[in-house]
C-alpha cells in the first residue's frame, strides 16, 4: 500500500497518513483545523518489511487507513493530550 505523509506545523512529530496523495476527503474536519494546514512531507510504500516510528504496528496502519481513509501518528506523549482536546 502507498503512504503518502504530511507533517503538521502546529503539532510537532505529528504526521497524517493517506493512501492517496492530497485526498483530505475522509480526514474529519475537527482534526484538520487542530492539525492545521498539512504539508506533504513524503510517500513511501506500506509493507510488512518496513518498520515505523514509536512501535506502531504497519498491519494496523494499513487497517486504519482501510476503514477510515487515513492514520494519525502523534509523539506518545501527546496521544492523550490530542484525544481528550
């Protein structure tokens, strides 16, 4: 699966994942306003050979961007700050 990556300006070590590149379509609005404006950062391919930052799972990438159209990958300390904002 491709992954196309684009950091945040507001939220540092913040990245969003989509499978398309520049397709915000399915990222809720609530999240893009919080995140701010996304800048494409790069894209690479999806597999299970590839190993991602803070021990996320690649199956559960790909399993999240299945369902929802994107994965949001934030520093682990701010994980609960972001989810009960």
């Amino acid at each position: 699966m491709q992954c196309y990556v684009y950091r945040s300006r507001r939220k540092q070590g913040s990245f969003l994942f989509l499978p398309e590149r520049d397709n915000f379509e399915r990222v809720p609005e609530v999240l893009l306003k919080i995140f701010g404006v996304p800048e494409f950062s790069f894209e690479f391919f999806l597999d299970d050979e590839r190993q991602l930052q803070f021990n996320i799972a690649v199956s559960e990438v790909r399993r999240v961007m299945q369902e929802n159209g994107f994965f949001l990958q934030l520093p682990p300390n701010e994980e609960t700050r972001w989810l009960n904002s």
